[in-house]
C-alpha cells in the first residue's frame, strides 16, 4: 500500500500553496482598512481578494473578480511536449467561443 501511495500524483499541494499566496497578497490590503477577527476585516479579505490582478502563482496568473473566485484564466493552460529530456512549452492561441475559452494548438504533432 505504502508503495501505490508514493506513486500518487495530486495538485492539492499547488492548490494550498496559491491559496497561500492569494492570502498573503491580500491580507496586507485588508489590515489598511480593518482589524483581524473583525466582520469588516472578513469583508475587506473578501474584496482584496476579488480584487487580485495578475498576482502568478503555481497554477498561472490569478485575476479574481467577485463572480470569479478561481481566477484562473486562458493563460493558466499550457501545453508542454518532452524533447531531448525537457520539457518544451507549445505555442497556443486562445479564442472565447460562447463564454468559454477554448484553446487551440498552433503546432501539429
């Protein structure tokens, strides 16, 4: 068992240190305006969070609004390749179609 576990791959790491990063980016903004423990501190975490811009954590660039808590956009999606041992980034374009990114590659193969 100890064995399948080592082999596990999870994102909930990346996912708790973007959290991190939201919080420490934000929790400044929020002490200018109220003290911790408070409801206007809850208040003022909230908007300094909703209103992140281009803040680049593990997962990509976050730019939460107040419908958007996730944040992540288009540029969050990358497509790598291995060549000769590395990784490689691929070119992609992205387009809006319906209210949806939608990505597309530019490369074949």
């Amino acid at each position: 068992m100890a064995a399948i576990m080592r082999l596990r791959v999870a994102a909930l790491g990346s996912y708790t240190w973007d959290a991190c990063l939201e919080l420490a980016n934000a929790i400044p903004v929020a002490l200018r305006s109220a003290q911790p423990g408070s409801v206007e501190f809850r208040r003022a975490l909230r908007e300094a969070l909703e209103n992140t811009k281009n803040l680049e954590v593990t997962n990509g660039a976050v730019k939460m609004t107040k419908t958007d808590h996730l944040g992540l956009d288009a540029r969050a999606r990358v497509m790598t390749r291995i060549e000769n041992g590395k990784w490689v980034l691929r070119r992609w374009r992205c387009a809006m179609r319906r209210g949806r990114d939608v990505a597309q590659s530019l490369l074949s193969g």
